[in-house]
C-alpha cells in the first residue's frame, strides 16, 4: 500500500514540475506518520545532584517539526549572513553559530518565552528563538533602519522583550544575567533567567563572584556555558586548568551534556527550569558543543583545529541531521515535507536577505538619538563646536 | 512622615523650629541638616515612594553604611531591599545593571568611587551605552553613588576624582552635589531619573551641616540634573567649582570681598550635562573666569569649561585667559603636610583670582 502510495506521489511530483510549479506534492496523510516517539537520549554528567533529568525524551511530531524549522532557518541565516560577510555587505563584527543550533532550539523549548535570557556576542540564534525576525536581525547586520536595534547596535547588540542582547564584553553579560534573575525573584513573579557564556568566559573572575551572589541569595538563574571548545583561537586545555565546567561553579549543582542534542538539551532545561523555580537557587548547565565557522568571520577557523575534525563533527554529530534522522527512521515525518521546509526556509532568508540589502541605512537625524529615556530633547556636540545636533529619547 | 523624622533625628533645634513655627507664627524656619543626613533622608522617602527601588553595596544593610549614609534603612526596610554584598564590585555592579534593565531602580553603592574601577565596564558599557545600542528598546534606570575624591590620610589608591572619568562618557548623566539641599534634591532626581546616574558624594561633607528651607524638605523637592546654582553673586570674576570645592571658593570670596574684589560662586551640581549657559552667562557679566576642582589638570572638568568658554560666545568678554586651579598633579601622598599641599587651598584660589584680575 504504501509503496503505491509513494509511486502515485513520484508521479504527481513529477507531473507538477514538468507544468513548471516547483510545489513538492505529498500524497501521504498525516495519518500515515508517527505522532510521536520516545527518545533514548545521553546521561548526564552530574555534580552535587543526586538526580538529572530524565534518560528518555518524547518528541511529537509537531515538535519535532518545528525544532527542525527553527535550526534549519538559524543555519540558512548564519551561512547568508557568511555571504553576505565576504560581499562586504555585513562589516564589523561578525559570529556566527552554525552548528550550535541544538542549544538555542533546546534551551527556548525548555523555557517559557516570558522567562528571560541573556548571552554574549555570538547571539543571533538567540535573537530569533527570543522572538525576533529573520528580517531584522539580517537587516540589522547590514546596518539598515529596519534592523532589530535601527542599525546601531550590529551584529552584538540585538535586543528583544526579555531577551538582554547581545553582549559584547567577554562575561560581563553573567552579572548582568544575575541581576535579572534577581529582578525575578524580586518581584515574585516565577519567571527565571538564563544567563549564557562560552568556554573562553568561563574563566572570568566576574562569572565566579556571580556565582557566590546567585548562590547566596538563591537567585533564579540557570547558568550555561556553551563549550565549543575552543575560545577564539585557544583550545580548552590550553585555557583552562579544570576543564569541567559544569563544575566550576563549585557550590552550584551542575551538569554536563551533549549539545548537539536538541532534546537533550531540551530535558537539561526543563530539569534546570523546574529547580529554580522551586527555589533552590542557582543551577549550571555545560552544553558540549562546536561550531562550524571560526570564532568570527576573520578568523577561518583552522589555524588552531583540522578540517578533519570539523568534517567529523558535521558527519557525526550536525544537530539538524540528528533530529533529521530520528524523525526520518521513526517515520515521523517524510523526506519530502522536509525539503519542503527547507525550500520555505531558503525563501525566507532570500526575502530578508533582499530586505536587508535593499533597506536604507539609518537617517543621518538618527545619529545621537535614544541617549536618554525619557528625557526632553537635548543638544549634542557634532564634529566641531559649530555642529550642533539634536537628540531625542 | 519623613520630614517629621528628619526633625526629631535633628533634634533639640528641631524642635525649637517647630515650636516656633506654631506659637510665634514666624515664616517657616530651616532646619540644620547635615549631608549625611540629606542622603539618608532622600533614599528613605524614594524607597518608600517605590517599590523597585532598592539599595545594594558592602555594608550598606547591618553596618549601617561604611559612612553611616544608609543608617536605619535596613531596619526599616528588609533584606529584599537593602542588601549587603560581597567585597566583589565587578559582580555586584553588573547585578545591579541587570536588574535595573528587568524592571527595578537599584540605588548600587561604591564604597568609594576608587572601587568602581573595578567595575567600570559594568557602568560603561553595560549601563552606559545601553540604551543607544538598543536604539531605545533597552533602558537602565540606575544610580551609582559613593564617595569621591579625596578624603583625609587615606592616601593615594583612596584619593582619585572621577568627575572626569566618567563626565567623559556618553549615555551617563554625573552629578557632583555641595551642600544638603543638593544631596537630597539631586538624590531624588537621580533616583528618579530613568537613565544611569553617576553620582559623586565627598566623604568630607557628610558630617557638614548645612541649613535646609522647609521647602527643601519637602518629599517631592526635587532639583533637576543639568542645572547649576549661583552660590553667591559677584561681578570681578567668575568662580566655578563642584563638591567640596564650592566650600572654598565661598570661603575665599568672604575674604576677596574683604578687599572689594566681588566673586561670583557657581556650583556645577552636575558634571554632565554640563550646564555651559550659566558658566557662560557669567562670564559675559563679570570678563573673567577661575574653574576649581579637586581632581587632577589634565584632561580635567575645569579643562572641559575653558573649551567650552573658548569656543562659545563667552570668549569675546574674556580680559584675561581663564585658568583652572586643581588638584597637584601626583598621586596623593600620606603625611599631612604634603596632603594639604596637594589639593587646592583658599590661599590657591585667592592667588589665582587676584593672578587673573591683574594679568
């Protein structure tokens, strides 16, 4: 039966893009497909915790589609942005985050979107899972008026509700991220704040006095260092004396997972979530990841490791793939639904692409605005003392 | 409720004042406050008027404040709002900020400004900066205050002025409060205020008494930031200061009077913005032009007035170059005699204002 079914849909595929259309036409039924499946996923490492989070994961269909969605438009859009970068388009500032989809896919699944999270520079995936477009974070690569912060924050500085950027000063996002999570607890609303870092901050003295104060005053905040084991060009073992991250916050419980892992990632957060908003106070979670791009788009990102072990990485562990792959054998979706999804992908980011090399860049009457909220109008010195320029909250 | 504890803190002349005012129905009568107290006084009523509002620093809750500035509030307020921290400002300065961009006022104190250099990226580049990088989307209502400037034998790593420091920086507002009436009406406008505020107390003032209109003590008095007050009107010369300075100045005015030589004294209250207008209007009136600071000449507050008088309409009613008085250019010593000797004197500022009218 089914194979008939797949001959009946060849043909119409078939006959669809003779006539020109380029829709991929499924005869298969969503009664056809798994609704959903139970996952055998990784262990996780624990520190000071007698439990972790579960061993299993359920993935509906729905879900699984929608993970699939988001990580592959996080992938288009960092490897446009990459385009774009070389075209001299995109200027600065450029990180990007392919291969480290599973994390921010995972940790906003885990998370409610009122919950708050804040990261450092290489953010743009972040961006897009805490609500922004793919519009505007490109056009705000480009540096356009219709970019997420007007064209004047760039490719580090990307804002949404609850979500805190977009940090450019190595660690100094995790104080901050404290003081959110504080705001929280504060205000007794039962919300938590996620407070991301790589391997490179992880050594930041201002991290460790972070985790005394979260710790003392039992602060609401998840703690995640994104290992991707390198910080810029400097291997782990060459930076860090205790590479156990997950340990590092010594008094804080702590766990260690694999960040290629979508729904790992995603039961590490839900577990994560569920002990700060009982109270208990702070909790670090290290995600063992690896991105695919160097540390930025200067650096080509094999200097310091092989392109072997990237291409070992991309054949054995991509995080699109993974979740492709267990969908695809458990029947849970078709071949062609998702590359359906990645031709709607592609689109998109081709429209916000379009759109962000095609926007204007920002009115020159714009340049010392947003000094100050809620503030009258005020001069601000130009150039030279006759410049005079005005600006508005 | 708060004025009527600022009276019975003050006490026997408090009292005095009231029952004056109710028996012998004379105009309102002030009141001595000391800046310490004017402090005090101004976070208690803005803790009480808002709930986000909080305070955190080392010492500020169960010590009562390193200073004494904060004394009585934890015991009024709680845990959740005064909170004692660390010996960690790198730390606790970025909590603050982040807790300011959730929705709260935090009130972050440094014991001295000294300590901020530790946590000098969190104010500029975490509040600063903020609200320009989000084009408007992300804002940071936070004070920063503590002690600035030199104090007395605490020597050179405790000694440092940062008005110029951080009246540098874009995004900031600085503020530089004299007398009581400034501490409480500039406290309260910076708490109040809905950007980052830098403000700049002297540890020499605190205990300095100063006499407060009824007006001033008012819940609501506020004074707005970017304003600069004439202390005394003069017409020989311009004389511009801020914090303790203000003090000196007025004192070498009493005595240059003396002699017929009339000063006008302006104190800045705020560093940044810099209120150009008034220094310039002053100018224009009297032709001549002193800065005084307590922070080091180059590339000082008083460097940043005589650019401004330069290149604005104030240059052409100069008769004279305008000079800056300021601190010595060396780290603070130690021994009394060499500390005297290393910030302004009244000696210093008599010489320079008679050096200007003469040259």
């Amino acid at each position: 039966m089914r194979k008939m079914l797949t001959i009946i849909s060849n043909v119409l595929r078939g006959s669809a893009s003779r006539n020109g259309a380029r829709v991929v036409v499924s005869a298969r039924t969503y009664a056809d497909f798994t609704p959903q499946a139970t996952f055998d996923i990784k262990k996780c490492d624990l520190h000071k915790l007698e439990e972790g989070p579960p061993l299993q994961a359920v993935l509906t269909r729905e879900e699984g589609l929608q993970y699939y969605r988001t990580m592959q438009t996080i992938r288009r859009m960092e490897l446009k942005a990459d385009q774009l970068y070389k075209q001299k388009i995109i200027r600065g500032f450029c990180h990007l985050y392919d291969g480290q989809e599973a994390c921010a896919v995972g940790i906003e699944t885990g998370i409610n979107l009122s919950d708050h999270l804040i990261t450092a520079y290489r953010a743009h995936g972040y961006t897009l899972t805490r609500g922004g477009t793919v519009r505007e974070i490109m056009a705000e690569l480009t540096g356009r008026r219709g970019g997420i912060a007007k064209g004047k924050g760039g490719s580090m500085h990307m804002y949404t509700k609850h979500f805190y950027g977009g940090n450019g000063i190595v660690g100094a996002q995790v104080p901050l991220g404290a003081g959110v999570a504080l705001a929280c607890k504060y205000l007794g609303n039962n919300e938590i704040c996620v407070c991301l870092y790589g391997d490179g901050a992880a050594n930041q003295g201002q991290i460790f006095e972070t985790y005394n104060m979260a710790s003392l005053w039992k602060l609401p905040c998840i703690f995640i260092c994104e290992n991707n084991k390198y910080g810029m060009g400097t291997s782990v073992e060459r930076a860090a004396a205790s590479t156990d991250y997950y340990k590092r916050g010594d008094f804080i419980p702590g766990l260690r997972l694999d960040g290629m892992d979508v729904l790992c990632v995603r039961e590490a957060t839900k577990f994560a979530a569920e002990h700060c908003r009982s109270g208990k106070g702070p909790i670090l979670m290290e995600l063992q990841t690896y991105r695919y791009h160097g540390h930025s788009m200067s650096d080509p990102g094999v200097s310091y490791r092989t392109r072997e072990e990237i291409q070992e990485v991309r054949s054995k562990s991509d995080p699109i793939s993974m979740l492709k792959d267990r969908m695809l054998s458990n029947n849970m979706a078709s071949v062609e639904e998702l590359k359906e999804i990645d031709v709607e992908v592609r689109k998109e980011i081709e429209d916000a692409a379009q759109f962000a090399t095609t926007d204007p860049e920002p009115p020159l009457d714009d340049l010392c605005n947003h000094i100050f909220y809620n503030d009258p109008p005020m001069e601000v010195r130009g150039t030279n003392p006759w410049t005079k320029l005005k600006s508005v909250s | 409720m708060a004025s009527l504890r600022c009276l019975l803190r003050s006490g026997k002349t408090a009292v005095r004042a009231v029952l004056r005012r109710e028996f012998h129905g004379t105009p309102p009568a002030a009141v001595q406050v000391t800046v310490r107290d004017a402090l005090n006084q101004a976070m208690d009523e803005e803790l009480e008027r808002d709930e986000r509002v909080f305070l955190l620093g080392e010492e500020v809750a169960q010590y009562d404040g390193a200073y004494k500035v904060s004394r009585g509030l934890w015991k009024k307020y709680g845990d959740k709002r005064i909170i004692d921290t660390p010996i960690t400002e790198m730390g606790f300065a970025g909590i603050a900020v982040g807790a300011a961009m959730a929705g709260l006022r935090p009130i972050c104190e440094f014991m001295t400004f000294n300590f901020s250099m530790q946590a000098i990226d969190q104010v500029i580049n975490s509040a600063a900066k903020t609200y320009y990088m989000s084009a408007g989307r992300q804002s940071v209502p936070i004070v920063f205050r503590g002690p600035n400037g030199a104090s007395a034998g605490v020597a050179a790593q405790h000694s440092q002025c940062f008005a110029a420091w951080y009246g540098h920086c874009p995004g900031l507002k600085v503020v530089s409060p004299w007398s009581a009436e400034d501490a409480r009406g500039l406290l309260k406008s910076a708490i109040r205020d809905d950007n980052p505020v830098v403000f700049l107390e002297n540890e020499l003032m605190y205990g300095v008494p100063f006499e407060m209109s009824e007006e001033s003590q008012s819940k609501d008095f506020l004074i707005p930031i970017g304003k600069a007050k004439i202390e005394r009107q003069g017409n020989h010369i311009t004389v511009v200061s801020h914090s303790r300075m203000v003090s000196l100045c007025l004192d070498a005015a009493a005595v240059l009077a003396k002699e017929g030589i009339e000063c006008e004294v302006i104190n800045m209250r705020t560093i940044r913005p810099l209120d150009a207008e008034a220094i310039e209007t002053s100018v224009m009136k009297t032709n001549h032009l002193i800065t005084v600071e307590g922070g080091w000449p180059q590339f000082g507050v008083g460097g940043e007035i005589l650019a401004r008088i330069m290149e604005g309409p104030a240059f052409n009613y100069l008769d004279a170059p305008a000079v800056r008085v300021t601190g010595v250019d060396i780290p603070m010593p130690y021994a009394k005699i060499l500390e005297d000797n290393s910030v302004p004197q009244i000696k210093d500022i008599i010489f320079s204002v008679k050096k200007t009218l003469n040259a």
